[in-house]
C-alpha cells in the first residue's frame, strides 16, 4: 500500500514539472523573420495579443496586419522588439461556425434531462415506461446546433515559435 501511494504522489509531482521543465525559451529572433507573409499571434509585455498577417520583420521590430473575426483589417500595428513578448504561428478562423460543437454541447443536455427525467418518473413510482425521451438528445442536438450557428470561432494559436 505504502508503494502505491508513494508512486501516485511521485506521479503527481512530475506532472507538475514537467510543464516548467518544458517550457525553453526560445529567443531566436531570425525564426521570425521567416515568418513574413504567415499568421502569427504576438503577445506584447502589456499583455495584449494581436492575431494578424505578418507584414515585416527587422531588427528593431515588427508590423502586424491586424485580423477581427471577420477579415484582415486596414489597420496595421507596429511593435517593437523590446516589447515583443511571444510569438506564435496562428490559425485564423474567418467566420467559421460551432455547429457541432453546440450539437454535441445539446445532444449530451438531452440525454441528462432524459435521466433526470426517467429518474423523476421513477421517484414518483409511475408504473408506466417513460415514453419519448429517446428524443430529448436529438430535440437537445438541435437546439444546440442553431445556436452554434450564431457562436463564431476564435483564432487559435498554433505553435510557439519565439519567446523571452
């Protein structure tokens, strides 16, 4: 027993520093000057992150075509490389749709308000067999899939390329 716990509590404890022993710092400043003409996410030091097209990349530092939910904006930012924090390669997902995510998010809400239904039934001592809550999971999917058809995608990071 005493060799079970003391591997569940070494177990535990690696997977605490794990993720701090994993996270170098790459501070390889070239590895984004490839990156022109890519989408990127730049965190600067103030804590903001900007998704957007890389325009240029120099010495002294960056040029973002910013991205909204929608397109690339006009609007272009200018950060320097003393303010440049993290730099990831993104995915930008331009009016993309949750629909399956929301289907799924219903269907499950379904199946949990059929059990707790059949459950209420049953508490109440109903000697009849709960008809039709076969459909609480399909009625659920589908409420849940129009509204994932009004909740937008958010860009995503992909992986990180540079780091302080």
């Amino acid at each position: 027993m005493k060799k079970l716990i003391a591997t569940l509590l070494s177990l535990v404890l690696l997977t605490q520093i794990v993720p701090a022993v994993a996270a170098k710092q790459k501070g390889d400043w070239s590895a984004v000057k490839a990156l022109v003409k890519t989408s990127v996410a730049v965190k600067t030091r103030s804590g903001d992150t900007h998704f957007g097209l890389l325009q240029s990349v120099d010495d002294a530092g960056i040029e973002i075509q910013i991205a909204d939910n929608e397109n690339f904006t006009p609007q272009e930012i200018s950060v320097r490389r003393e303010e440049v924090e993290k730099v990831w390669i993104a995915r930008l997902r331009f009016g993309e749709k949750n629909i399956g995510k929301g289907a799924l998010i219903g269907a499950s809400a379904g199946l949990g308000a059929a059990f707790l239904t059949a459950l209420a039934l049953h508490e109440k001592d109903s000697s009849d067999a709960p008809a039709g809550l076969g459909a609480f999971p399909l009625y659920g999917a589908g409420i849940g899939a129009i509204a994932g058809a009004f909740w937008k995608k958010k860009h995503k990071k992909r992986h990180l390329v540079y780091s302080i």
